[in-house]
C-alpha cells in the first residue's frame, strides 16, 4: 500500500485501513492501488440552479466522486445568482437534497455578478466558502478594493478570476502562434496578469485574504511568486489542463476551449516552475460542462468550458508523476491537502483507491457528468479511481 506525507496521514491512514479492513477491501493493500485522502476540487461549476440540463448537484457530484474528489467549492454563476441569503437559498436546498459529497457554495462578489454594487456579503459568510464573480473578472478597482475590506472583516477569502476586460479583443484563445497561423482572434496574457497586479496591490492595501483562479500566465507565476516574497496573504490554482497541454495541442474543435485559453509552451513551462518552487498552491479542475450542441461550434463558437473532475487524477498523476515532474505526496498537497488548509474543509474520514497498474484511455462516454467536453478524450493514463469514501460512506465503487 503506498500512501502519501502529509499534515493528514496519521489520522488518514489509520481511518482507511480500519475502513478497508472491517469492509473486505484487504485487495487495496497491494502494490498494484494508491489510497490517498480525499481529493477536494475549489473551483467547479454545478450549474444548479439554472442550468440543469448542463450539470446537476447529483450528476456533479457522482463525476466529482468517480475522480476520487469527496469535497468541492461550488461557482455563483448560477440563476438566481447568489448574491443574498435569499439568492442563495436555492443552490443550499439542492445541496442539501442532493449532495453526496462535500459541497461548498461561493457568494457572489457583486450583485448578480455585474461588478456595480457589492453583494450582502455578510448575509451569505456563514454559509459560503469564500467569494468570487467567477466567469467575469471585477473591473471597477473601487468595487474590488470595498469587496476586499468587507471580505476581511468577515474573515473570508476573495477568490478572483482574473481578466480585463479592455484586453480581450474579441479573443476566445491564446494570442500566440496558433491563433496567427489559424486566422483566429487571440487572447492575450496581459489581460490576465494585469489584474492580478492590480489586486495584489489592493490585498497589499486592505490585508484581505486573496485566492487566484485557474492562472494560466507565466507573467501571473512571476507576480505571485514575488507577492509571496513580500508577505502578501495569497494563494494561487491552476488547473491540470494548463499543466499538460499548451496552443500546439490545440485542435478545431469545443473540447480545447476553455477561460483561461491553453497558452504558449513558455506559460506551461512557467506553470511547472511555479508548482516546483511552491509558488503555486493547489491544482483546480474548473469543471464547467455545457451540452453536446453548445461544445460542437468549433473554437470560436463553442462555449468556453471543459469537465475535469473526472480525469485530473489519472492525468496528473501520468504526466507529472510518472514523468518525475513532482512526487506523488506532492500532488497529493497539491490536490488535496493545500486547499482543504486554506479554504478550512476536513475530510479527516474521506479518502479514495486509485489502480496504477493498468493504464487505460479516458472514454468520456464513460463519465458520470452530463458534460463530456475534454482535450484528454482518448489519452492512455493509469492511475483509474476505485473507490472513493466520503464521511465514512462509500460514495463511488467501481
């Protein structure tokens, strides 16, 4: 049986093997499984309420169960936006009806996530893992600067997607070789890290708690990197498919859309640096499924989006471990045991199998989320998820 080092093992472990034990699961201490705690996924996009017939809290968290994940964080951009108590409301009674893991809401940042007037933020703090306007990055300077003194005098984090507005241009994939030779509209990286200075500049100012998504720039890596130098309260994610892929393995086709675009091999490289020296926290899937037609336009009309929860495991640990890009305890950190630290959720009786002894090939027919849009379609990884337990319940079994 290999497991991992972390602030978890001891209390982890010894909950698995009396688990695996009483319940005749003794085949999991081979060679052959990995059992690690349960993975925990802040950025993910269940779509209820508002969308239903793109994901559900069900459907989302048996996806997120099938990927070893026993604990997720939740996106506002939902109908109603949750942005009050009342607003909220809704996404907490289909949790609680429906949820058969750990699911965390985030509260909006800006009423119906306009980026105009502030959210009743100190309604929601009880019952939110933190606060984003995720999909849209806030624009107004002013707007970020009261959200982040509201935050901290809630002691709550504010977790920023981070993109200009005025940069974008009409782009809908990374502005570089790919998009020139293709005739496509690009995005650029500034639109991405310029906020991200500007933020870092208003936590320095107002000493909230400060969370970027999904960072997919190597100017980002460098501005966080040095933020941390000098003390500033931030942490960062990016997501596996930035660690992976980059605009070469781009193709025509809705599966490699997605906000941030797949940038240039530099960024990835960066990315890889960044998770090497620490400076980035923890890996988040993005998980943001849409239906078949909305990812069947091609790369400048599909909607921006991929799943993930399903296959971050498998390729993660193919691609970075296996390859000697970081260690397996690493990952797990990286995973699991950094953003349970820093968005305070247990899972002290959560943990999942995983089989390494048998690659296979990622079949999205096989996925228990309605979405089914993702670059890795077909790509051969071991590392396949057989067990997953979430507060001492069996949530996925394969």
């Amino acid at each position: 049986m290999k497991t991992t080092d972390s602030a978890y093992k001891n209390e982890f472990q010894s909950f698995a093997f009396d688990f695996l034990t009483d319940n005749g699961f003794a085949s999991y201490f081979s060679e052959n499984y990995i059992i690690v705690p349960g993975l925990c996924d802040v950025h993910v996009h269940f779509r209820e309420p508002g969308f239903l017939y793109k994901e559900t809290i069900k459907s989302g968290c048996r996806a997120a169960a099938h990927g070893g994940y026993t604990a997720v964080c939740s996106m506002p951009n939902l109908n109603p936006v949750p942005d009050s108590l009342k607003n909220l409301k809704p996404q907490l009674d289909a949790i609680e009806k429906s949820a058969e893991i750990k699911v965390i809401p985030y509260g909006a940042v800006t009423v119906g996530e306009s980026g105009r007037e502030l959210s009743d933020m100190k309604g929601m703090a009880e019952y939110v893992c933190a606060f984003s306007d995720d999909g849209k990055g806030v624009q107004r300077e002013d707007i970020m600067r009261q959200a982040m003194l509201e935050a901290r005098s809630l002691g709550k984090i504010i977790a920023a997607h981070c993109e200009d507005n005025t940069l974008l241009r009409g782009g809908y994939i990374h502005d570089g070789e790919y998009a020139r030779q293709h005739g496509h509209r690009g995005i650029c990286s500034e639109s991405e890290f310029r906020q991200i200075e500007r933020d870092i500049k208003l936590s320095k100012e107002t000493g909230c708690a400060y969370h970027v998504c999904h960072i997919s720039a190597k100017e980002s890596v460098d501005l966080i990197r040095d933020a941390k130098a000098e003390g500033v309260n931030i942490t960062c994610e990016t997501a596996p498919h930035y660690l992976v892929l980059c605009d070469d393995n781009l193709e025509e086709d809705g599966r490699f859309k997605m906000n941030p675009p797949l940038r240039g091999k530099a960024d990835r490289e960066a990315l890889l640096r960044g998770i090497a020296d620490g400076t980035i926290d923890m890996v988040a899937t993005d998980h943001a499924p849409h239906s078949a037609e909305e990812k069947s336009r091609g790369l400048e009309r599909s909607l921006m989006g991929i799943v993930g929860l399903e296959t971050a495991f498998p390729v993660l640990y193919t691609e970075l471990v296996m390859k000697g890009f970081c260690s397996l305890d690493k990952l797990i950190d990286l995973m699991c045991i950094a953003p349970r630290r820093r968005f305070g959720i247990d899972g002290s009786h959560d943990f999942a199998v995983f089989e390494i002894s048998e690659p296979y090939h990622i079949d999205p027919d096989k996925f228990y989320s309605q979405g089914r849009s993702t670059p890795f379609s077909g790509r051969k990884v071991s590392g396949r998820c057989v067990l997953t337990v979430s507060n001492g319940k069996i949530v996925y079994k394969e």
